[in-house]
C-alpha cells in the first residue's frame, strides 16, 4: 500500500497533510472492503502510512510518547525503547533499511547535518527538542544505529525535582539562592543522569532582566522566561561547506555579545579553557554541564579538557578553576533509574598544589540528601540577600 501511496503522491506533485490524508483514506477504504477490516485496522493503516510519508515512519508513535525517554535503533528490524529507567526491545520495525536511511536523512537535513559514508557520524535533534545521534556504515557494521534522547514536552521545573525525589526542598532552595546570587555552578554526572534537564530547571532561577547566551553542540536547553536570550548551535563542516563553528568559536563571539551570564549546555573538550576564561573575566554567575564520576573527577576531567585545548602547566590550570568554579552538582541514577542529586560541593581554594572542595550536601546512609557543612564563601549570597530585603 505504501508503494500504491507513494506512486499517487508523485503524480500529484506538492500536497498538504490534509490532501495526503484523503488519498490515504481512498487507498484504506478501497483495501477494507477486500480484506474486511475493523474500524481499529483501519485506523492504525491510516496513521502508519501518513507516518512513513511526512513522519518518523514507526518511529513517530514512540516520539510521541510522553513517557518513553529513550529510543534505540539497532539497524531496521531491533528498536528499543526505555520507559521508566527499563529498557525493552519494541515490536515494531521499519519494513526495510532503506526506510531507516529515508527518516535519517530526513532528521540531518532538517538540521542542517550531512551524514553519508564519508562522514558516518552526527548529531541532530527533532523538531521537539529530542537529542538524536547517528552511526551509518561503514563505521556501523551490522545497518544503520539511531539513538534518540527524548526530552519531556514540558521543560522539568525544580519543583518536579522535588516531588520527584531528585533533591530536596532545603537543597532546592539553597541552589535557586545560589543561582540569584551570582554564583558560578557546574553539573557533573555520568551518562543519561538528567544533566541537561537539570541545568534547565536551574536556569529557571536566573533573574529575568539578565541577558542570557546558551551555546551547544546541539540546542537542547529550554530556558523559560528570559526574554533577552541568544541562542548559539555550533556547526559541523559540510562537504558544500568546508567552515566548521566549534564551541570554542562560539564562546569567543559570546563575549562581545555584552552577556550577563553564559550556559553551555556541555563542556566536552578544548573549549573548557575558554569557559574557564571567560568565568574569570567578569561573567561569574554562568551554568555549565560536563560528564565526570564524582565531584572530584569533575575537576580532574576539567583539567583533562584544558589541556586539550590550550598547553598550559597543571598549576595555572587548577588557580583558573578554583578561581572560576564555585559550585559543583553532581547527580546520579540508581537501579530503578531514578536521577538524582548525588552531592552539592563548593571549591573553597586552591592551596598546596590541589584544589580544595567542601561538600556541602551529601546523601546519608539512608540515602536522604542532607546537609554536611555551611558554605564558606557567603560574600555573593549576603550581598544578594541585602538587595532583596
């Protein structure tokens, strides 16, 4: 039916949805009198088929399902699905590779990406916001690999965090402090523990007369309620253009945007010495994300990116990060695959070669976020707190 539906739209040039929808009901209604289909069959054809002609084909039911947050894609005939922290393997496929090759390129083209052969790896995303990666062969040996990331349609609010279970109310209001002050906080934590839903939520608490700039691999940030925000994607070089903007670039630009504070949605690589620059020239209070293991290995990781980037001794590096960081959150995901806020940590100083941190909340041994110890330098906090009253 699909190929009868594809040969009809081709005679007929440029279609809206709704003159597809009709073409699409003639092909159903002329196949149920043969074959005696229910209402329900008919249904389901209809939306399959309108699917695999302006949609994700197979794909589009699970994008629009609010509780799936994962969508694996092992080649055209295993997709996987995770849903509440569970994955499973999903019933449907697509009929062939090629209809996997047709919904990949569509999702690159749309953001402007270009993956083939030559170039086999890309990052996208949907027009929802959704993170999508893609691995082509030959670098895939067994087909075409999908993975998308599925954010809620509704940014997370830190109070879905607390009714959640993911911090506390205490911890909560001591960050949404920390964030109008000024202060300058990194998340950490390791693959799919909510860092980007995280650094939203904390967004949320930025005053709403600052002048925000977000820079990202790939625009998946929703910052509410800032009406002075710059946006910046970097961009991949295409074979019809051969220039490529890195974040490095991005930040660069940032700077001469006149920005109160700047959020980059992950530091990955050599761009961290430019962020931990232009947190030292006047733009305290900016958000960043970056994968680590730990409070700790976040600094060492830090130290790592730098280096990547710029050829700078160990020391020099560790007084730019004490001097630039303030706040680590690291956040976590137990066996039932809740995310939650693992540790709130303050970098107190750099002093005998290391950088000193002071945990500041922790989890107890029933698990319960607490706090461990008041944060030292108030000076920011007691300011903001004076403008308040």
């Amino acid at each position: 039916m699909r190929k009868l539906l594809m040969s009809r739209l081709e005679a007929r040039g440029e279609l809206t949805d709704e003159e597809i929808l009709e073409i699409i009901d003639d092909l159903v209604l002329s196949r149920s009198r043969e074959f005696l289909l229910t209402l329900k069959e008919k249904e389901g054809l209809r939306k399959d088929l309108f699917y695999s002609v302006r949609k994700l084909d197979v794909l589009q039911e699970l994008v629009e399902d609010n509780t799936v947050t994962e969508i694996m894609v092992n080649g055209y005939r295993d997709i996987f699905v995770e849903r509440d922290g569970i994955i499973r393997k999903w019933e449907k496929s697509f009929t062939s590779e090629e209809r996997l090759q047709d919904v990949i390129q569509q999702i690159a083209g749309k953001c402007n990406r270009v993956v083939n052969e030559q170039i086999p790896i890309a990052d996208a995303r949907l027009e929802n916001g959704s993170r999508v990666n893609i691995v082509l062969p030959p670098v895939a040996l067994d087909g075409p690999i999908m993975t998308i990331r599925r954010f809620p349609d509704d940014p997370v609010t830190m109070e879905k965090l607390v009714s959640w279970g993911s911090i506390t109310a205490e911890g909560a209001g001591f960050l949404r402090n920390l964030v109008r002050a000024g202060y300058t906080i990194l998340v950490g934590g390791g693959t799919s523990t909510g860092k980007t839903t995280f650094l939203n939520a904390l967004s949320n608490f930025i005053p709403k007369e600052e002048r925000i700039v977000t820079i990202e691999d790939n625009a998946e940030l929703q910052i509410q309620g800032i009406d002075n925000l710059v946006r910046l994607e970097a961009k991949a070089a295409n074979l019809e253009e051969n220039r490529e903007i890195t974040i490095r670039d991005l930040i660069k630009t940032a700077l001469r945007m006149r920005p109160s504070r700047i959020i980059i949605g992950e530091v990955r690589s050599g761009e961290a010495g430019d962020f931990l620059s232009c947190l030292n020239t006047g733009h305290s209070g900016s958000l960043g994300s970056a994968h680590a293991n730990s409070v700790r290995d976040m600094i060492g990781r830090l130290e790592m990116m730098v280096l990547m980037g710029m050829d700078l001794p160990i020391p020099v590096i560790r007084r730019q990060i004490a001097s630039g960081v303030e706040i680590l959150v690291h956040l976590t995901r137990d066996k039932t695959g809740r995310r939650m806020v693992e540790e709130i940590a303050e970098i107190t100083e750099y002093a005998e070669g290391e950088i000193q941190i002071q945990t500041l909340y922790g989890r107890n041994r029933q698990s319960e976020l607490v706090c461990v110890s008041p944060l030292r330098h108030r000076e920011k906090l007691e300011k903001s707190n004076e403008k308040n009253q």
